[in-house]
C-alpha cells in the first residue's frame, strides 16, 4: 500500500511547493512538485499519483527518446528515492 504525505509552502510567485514524501512497502521516496495554488489535497495528492504513474510507465518507453514524439523533461516535478 502506497501512502503519501506532504507539505507546501507558497511560493512569492504565487505557486505551491510541495514536499511529498511516499511510503511504499517496495521502497520510500521523496520529492517535490510546483503547482499553481488554489488547489484541494485532493487534488494535489491525485497529482502526485498521476505524475509517479506516469513517470514508472515511461520508464520502459523507448519512444521516450525520439524527438518525433514530443517527450518533454517536467521540471516541476522530482523524485527521489530514499
């Protein structure tokens, strides 16, 4: 089971900085996210999910590598492993 806890500070930007951090029976993680405010922890925590699923099903993607397909780095995302 996958747990997520975090904490944000608002940025002078206006923007959240979210330190999360993950504990999974496989292994923990830590990292952060820069999103805009104004956003439930719902939504944050679902953000979060989105983006590690995203980053774990491209981490086989070859096409990851092709300029053709678009891929871009997020810079608004890290994850780190603890």
């Amino acid at each position: 089971m996958r747990t997520i806890t975090y904490t944000s500070k608002k940025l002078d930007s206006g923007n959240l900085q979210i330190k999360f951090y993950i504990d999974d029976n496989e292994k923990s993680r830590y990292g952060y996210l820069l999103t805009p405010s104004g956003k439930s922890a719902d939504e944050i925590v679902q953000e979060i999910q989105e983006r590690i699923q995203f980053r774990e099903s491209a981490k086989h993607d070859l096409l990851r590598f092709s300029f053709k397909e678009g891929w871009k780095d997020d810079y608004n995302f890290f994850l780190y492993t603890a």
